[in-house]
C-alpha cells in the first residue's frame, strides 16, 4: 500500500515523526513540491523592490543612455 503525507520538516513535531517512521523501517520518499510561478506583475514589482529598474525623463534620454 502506498500513502502520501505532506510533513513539514522545519518544525519538531515533523522532524520526531520522520524518525519515529526510520525507526518503525517505514520508507519515506522525500518529493519536492515545485515553487508556484510568479506573474508579470510580481516579478515587476520585485524588479523595482531591488532597485534593478531604471528611470528617465524621455524616451530621447533612455535611448542616449541605451546607445541607441
């Protein structure tokens, strides 16, 4: 038979389960849950948060300083 269970491993009660499941020989597979993907928006919003957005005046200023 198989189960699946979600145990979070940060936390004591998670961590003393698994062991108690070693001791018992139970098999635990450990699967990571892929991080959800982040929207336009939200990877905007980080871009400006970390200063990696840039400011101009004019769309004249911004292609001087892109060498266009």
């Amino acid at each position: 038979m198989t189960y699946m269970m979600t145990i979070d491993e940060r936390t004591t009660q998670g961590q003393a389960l698994l062991t108690y499941l070693e001791m018992l020989k139970i098999n635990v597979q450990k699967v990571s849950t892929p991080k959800p993907r982040r929207g336009s928006l939200e990877q905007s919003l980080d871009d400006i948060k970390h200063g990696r957005v840039e400011t101009f005046s004019s769309a004249d200023e911004m292609c001087q300083a892109l060498g266009i």
